[in-house]
C-alpha cells in the first residue's frame, strides 16, 4: 500500500477508524472523512505524531455537495485515488409496523446513498488508477434481519449496487469489494435509532465475545490485495449464507428465535 491515496468514510470510530489506521501502518496517503469536524481535527493531529500520513476532510456523506468536496480536495492534495472505503454507516432497532419512515429514510440515505454519492465522484479517478471500491456490509445484506428492516434493506441494496458496479466496469480493470463483517465491537448498536429515530444508547448484545475493529481493518487490506469480490468474515456469517440458500424456513426460524432473545427485543 506504499502510497497509494485511500478514502476511508465514517472514519472517526470503530471499523473506520481501525481502518485508516491499517491503511496508513501499511504505507498509504489516509484520507479521513467524517461528519463531525473537532473529533476528525483531532484524530488527524494524533495520526500524524504517530508518524502517518493522513488528511481530514469534514464529510456527511448524506450531502452530495460533501462527497462531490471529498473527492475534489483529495485530488487537488494528492493528484490521485486509488482506494474507496465506503463505510460510513448506522443501525436501528424497531418493528416495520412501529417504526418511523423516516428513520428509514435516514438508513437509506446513510448507508445507501452515502456510498452512491462518494463513488460517483470518485469513480473517474478509480478507473483511472484501476484501483479499488469497497463497501463495508454485513450478513444483513444476505440474510434480512427481524428489527433491523431498515438497515438489513439498506445493505441489500448496497450489494446490488456494487455487483452492478463491478459488472459495468469488468473490462476497465476497477475493482469491487463487498466486506460483510461480523458482530463488531463499536458504538453502532448505542447509536441505533429507535422507532421514533432516537438513538438506543446501550447495546443488547454483548460486546467483549465480538470482533474487534483491527481485525476488520486487517481483513479488509488483506481481502483487497487479493482483490477479493464478496468476503463474510466469520463462520456464523458463512453458515447463514449457506442454509438460506439450502434451508431458507429453517433460516428464517432461527434468526427469528436469537433476535426474539436480545435485551429488551421487540419481538417480545
């Protein structure tokens, strides 16, 4: 990864943060994007004294004027990108029937449109470079998720986007990856939204038996010098892969029963 320039989104916390830190351990030009201005200023500072390279652009990938920045200041720094981390992203918790629209509509624009607008503006550049598009999923985008409608509707479409994506640009020499990490250690299970688009503020699984971020990050550097297509990163996510395709009610029982025996579900 000697420099090459990589955009990694969403990345002041958790897999994001983990992340851009693997990439520029690993010798590339880290490009920080994330909403909130005074915790990336920070974060920037902190990289450099550790001796990486990196660049802070504030970003709401929600805002296509912001994507469109993102990618322009990268240019104007670098002259060039060669990787897109697309995974900024949220979660909620709610039944279909309770929910607010718009707390789908806030998924969607997020974890959707957010990939859309940043690839539009980098892909001329990606192309360019024959470089790399990522999209950090979940089994969610294979397997749809009781109390997670929106964020498991969400990931789908993310993976029908990128398959699109790479099949478009199969004789140009871009490459897609689509990353379906595991149960993660982070705050995203604090932050998901409710029913009324507040956020849950604790977690109804528990965290210390989850995969830590950096094992993500690592996964991920490594799954893109392979210049792997879909990776599921751990076994119960290769499982549920597999019995949808060969047992789909058996499936749909089970992920029903373990979501029904979360803290506080509510399917109960």
């Amino acid at each position: 990864m000697k420099d090459k320039v990589v955009i990694v989104t969403g990345s002041s916390s958790g897999i994001g943060l983990a992340t851009a830190k693997e990439f520029a351990r690993q010798g590339a030009k880290v490009v920080l994007a994330a909403r909130r201005s005074d915790l990336l200023q920070s974060l920037e500072s902190s990289l450099k004294l550790s001796g990486y390279e990196v660049f802070a652009v504030t970003t709401d990938v929600t805002r296509e004027e912001d994507c469109r920045n993102l990618v322009a200041n990268t240019i104007e720094k670098y002259g060039k990108l060669d990787v897109l981390v697309n995974n900024a992203g949220i979660s909620m918790r709610a039944l279909f029937r309770d929910v607010d629209i718009s707390v789908m509509k806030r998924l969607f624009d997020v974890n959707f449109w957010g990939a859309v607008n940043c690839t539009k503006y980098a892909l001329p550049y990606l192309i360019k470079s024959r470089g790399s598009v990522i999209g950090v999923s979940s089994i969610a985008g294979f397997v749809g998720l009781p109390c997670r409608i929106g964020y498991s509707a969400s990931k789908y479409a993310l993976h029908g986007f990128l398959e699109t994506l790479r099949i478009e640009n199969l004789k140009n020499g871009l490459h897609v990856l689509i990353m379906c990490a595991g149960f993660t250690k982070s705050d995203i299970r604090k932050k998901a939204l409710t029913a009324d688009g507040s956020p849950q503020g604790f977690t109804p699984r528990e965290e210390e038996k989850m995969m830590l971020p950096e094992d993500v990050a690592r996964a991920i550097v490594r799954s893109l010098l392979r210049r792997r297509n879909y990776v599921i990163l751990t076994l119960e996510g290769k499982i549920m892969a597999l019995v949808k395709r060969i047992a789909p009610r058996f499936l749909e029982y089970e992920i029903y029963s373990r979501m029904a025996n979360e803290i506080d579900s509510p399917l109960k």
